[in-house]
C-alpha cells in the first residue's frame, strides 16, 4: 500500500529515525508535528526520497496543497 511506503520514508528521512516510529501507527490525517519531532525537516528529507524514489518532481504548489 502507498500510505505505508510514505510512512517508511518518513521514518527513514527523519533526523532520528528511532524517535519518528510512530508514524506508522498515527492516523492518516493526524498531524505530523504531533507524532514527530523535527517534522518539517522530515517531509524535506520525504519530498527528495519520493522524487528518488518515484522519479517524479514535486512542485512547491503540490507541496502545499498536501500540507
């Protein structure tokens, strides 16, 4: 499932890895920066893995209307 290859990569582009599992677990909608700390450095380090990853780009407007 795509939401849990997210939530992987979340976990791997957080400075702590150790301290970013509960993203696994948290609700789809949650907030991140409730789950995460450091959550703004951890979606720049999943926006780059998902542009590895899936060979796409994603836009500043793709960004925001996701956040």
């Amino acid at each position: 499932m795509i939401v849990d290859e997210l939530r992987e990569l979340i976990i791997d582009a957080a400075p702590d890895p150790a301290r970013a599992t509960g993203v696994r677990t948290c609700g789809a909608d949650e907030p991140l920066d409730a789950v995460l700390p450091f959550s703004s450095i951890a979606v720049l380090g999943t926006v780059v893995a998902i542009e590895d990853r899936y060979g796409i780009t994603v836009r500043k407007a793709d960004l925001a209307r996701a956040l």
